[in-house]
C-alpha cells in the first residue's frame, strides 16, 4: 500500500484566500467525516507529519541535547448556548 504524500508539491495551487468564505465554527460534518476514514489511513498520515516536523525542528529546541515530545489531549464540554 503506498502512503500518502505530504509533499508541497503535491498540494493544489489555492489563490490567496480562497478558504476565507468556506470558515466556519459548525464542525460536525468535519467530525463524521473523520470517523469514517479508516486508521489503516489516518495511522501513517499522522507518523508522517511527524516525522516532518520532527525533522524540520532545530537543535536549539532540544532539551539537554534530546528531543522533547510533548501530547496534549485536552477537551473541554460546555453547555450549549443560544
């Protein structure tokens, strides 16, 4: 199976705000189209973009000459308002 590719190039030609009327805060179609990817996919997208970053860090941002990897799984639920 190929993995997918997070190369620049391979990324569609936008002109300067095209995303600007499309913003919204409604992000339940965005959650049911997540849990419809399968992890087989989302798995190695996300070890990728990893690597990436990863890569592309600085040595100044080690801490003692090691890689710092920090996972943030905060949520937060609040009521619904008008």
């Amino acid at each position: 199976m190929m993995e997918p590719s997070l190369s620049p190039s391979a990324w569609p030609e936008l002109p300067y705000g095209a995303w600007a009327d499309t913003c919204t805060t409604n992000t339940g179609a965005y959650c049911q189209a997540r849990a419809r990817l399968p992890l087989t996919t989302t798995s190695p997208l996300a070890r990728q973009v990893g690597e990436l970053v990863a890569g592309g860090a600085p040595a100044r941002w080690h801490w003692q000459g090691r890689r710092v990897r920090l996972v943030d799984g905060t949520t937060l639920r609040l009521a619904d308002t008008p």
